[in-house]
C-alpha cells in the first residue's frame, strides 16, 4: 500500500446549499499559503466521500491545492429527507454549486477551479464543465460517459425487474432498490465483480448503504456526456481501466479524442480498482503531473 505524502493538511468539516439541501464536505488544504487553485472532487454512483477519495484529496492537497470534496445531496452526509434518492439533475446542480462554494473562498483565483469525478461522477463533471468557460481543468477516472452502452449489456429480465420501479420512482412513489447483488440478482448494478468492487470500496464507518432510489434508470440511455465532450473548453485528462466492465470502453476512448484538449491515460485496473490506496499513489501522481503540465 502506498501512503500519502507526510506534508501538513488541515481538514475541515464545511456546507454548502443545494436545492435548499445541504451538501457536506471536506476542505483540504496545505498548512502553508494556498496558491489559488481547488479541486472540486465527488463520488461515484451511491458512494461517499468517505470511500476511496480522501487518499487523492490528501494529495493534492499535499500538492498545493485546495481540496472540496463532497457528498450529493440525500448521500452520504449530506441533507436530505428522501433518503438515497439519486436524480442525475439535482446531482449536477450540487456540482454548479460546489463550484461557486470553492469559488468563493479566500485564495482561490477565478479560473481555478478544477473538477475531478469517479464513475458516474466523471459523468457529471463532464456534463457540467461543457460549455463552461471557467473552469482550469478537468479530470476523469472510470467515467461513466454513455448510459446508452450500459442499457445494451444490462440483462433483460432485470431491465424488466428495475423499470417499473424506475417510473415509480419518477411519478413520485419513492423507493429503494440494492445498489449492488450479484449477478443473477436483483440490484441496479449486477455485473460480474462489481458486488465484491463496492465490497472494497467502502471504507469501515462509511455511511454507504446498498440502497438507491430506480428513477434514474427509466432514462438513463440517454445520459450520454460523451455527446458533450467537444464542448469542453478545459484540459480534459481521462483514465481508463482496461478490466473495466462497468463503463463503455469506447465512449471513455472518445471522450478523450472529442474533447479539444482531452488525453486519454490507461491503467491495468477494473471500475473499482482506482479507489484502493495503492491505485490510488499511482493516478494521483499522474493527475499532478497533467494539471502542472495545463494549469
């Protein structure tokens, strides 16, 4: 396992409003003079602040940057009265405002912001940062860039187990469905591994449950940032995990070439590799190495 820099962080508990919910996060920064720069960093589908990402707050932190990382809101820490409730939408409306959090605090520079997201969170961020004007860079590790490609290779009898859930949900009648069961069962992600990759994934005390409410699923085919990567303005860098079978590989691949500045980055890993503290060490050198190249 390979430990984070010994270098001062200060960490602390902040909020910001969302959707008249408030969002919890960690602010990290270096015990010396900030140097204008933050990294605005959330989790992937269900998970928490908590599970895999303080080990890359920590080091950017350690690399001069200030660190925002957060929970979406009714996830982990976060507000929020429907509990694991999970709206695409609402989702990227806590990003626009994490942003303009960040923005907001003392030493960070206009122009500083990046954004950094795992898994469905890479999707998000994507989404967020196209058309956008502002923002220094983007980063991206497994992202989830075309809900069309996961539809095709989801087993048909359990698209027809989670839809009706998934309208339910939409018209109003909240509930929940496992995050995660093992292939044959019922749960909105099934495929081989990804039980035991959330299994590892979650840190001892994490908040997690294996409970997700189906909306997002009746419209997920058309959640598709890869559609969108042309008009990211910002230094897009993307990682791809070559025994990942959760995200489509080829989308991720565009993304890459889509984006005007994008750079596509391979690693030996599956989805939920890049969140262990080795992978971790690794990616994280490699991100630094990227924004002290663009920023």
């Amino acid at each position: 396992m390979t430990a984070a820099p010994a270098v001062p962080i200060v960490r602390s508990d902040v909020t910001f409003t969302s959707g008249g919910e408030r969002c919890a996060g960690w602010w990290y920064e270096p015990a010396a003079e900030p140097d204008g720069r933050a990294i605005v960093m959330a989790n992937g589908f269900s998970l928490t602040r908590h599970d895999g990402l303080p080990a890359y707050a920590e080091r950017f932190a350690a690399a001069g940057f200030a660190v925002l990382l957060f929970d979406h809101r009714n996830l982990g820490d976060s507000g929020g009265e429907r509990r694991q409730r999970f709206r695409a939408s609402e989702q990227q409306e806590d990003w626009r405002n994490a942003i303009a959090y960040a923005a907001g605090r003392d030493g960070v520079e206009p122009g500083g912001i990046v954004l950094w997201g795992y898994s469905f969170a890479g999707g998000h961020a994507l989404e967020v940062a196209a058309g956008r004007g502002d923002l220094a860079a983007v980063v991206v590790i497994c992202p989830f860039a075309d809900g069309f490609k996961r539809v095709l290779v989801t087993p048909p009898k359990l698209s027809a187990w989670i839809l009706p859930r998934a309208v339910a949900d939409l018209a109003g009648r909240h509930n929940l469905v496992a995050v995660t069961a093992p292939p044959g069962e019922h749960g909105a992600m099934t495929m081989p591994g990804e039980a035991e990759g959330f299994a590892a994934a979650v840190e001892p005390g994490s908040p997690w449950r294996n409970e997700i409410s189906p909306g997002v699923f009746a419209t997920v085919a058309m959640f598709r940032p890869v559609r969108r990567a042309r008009r990211i303005a910002a230094p897009v860098w993307v990682g791809l995990g070559e025994r990942d079978i959760t995200v489509d590989h080829g989308a991720v691949e565009r993304v890459a070439t889509r984006a005007p500045r994008g750079e596509l980055h391979r690693y030996p890993y599956d989805h939920f590799e890049p969140l262990s503290a080795e992978a971790a060490g690794r990616i994280a050198a490699d991100q630094l190495e990227f924004l002290a190249r663009v920023i």
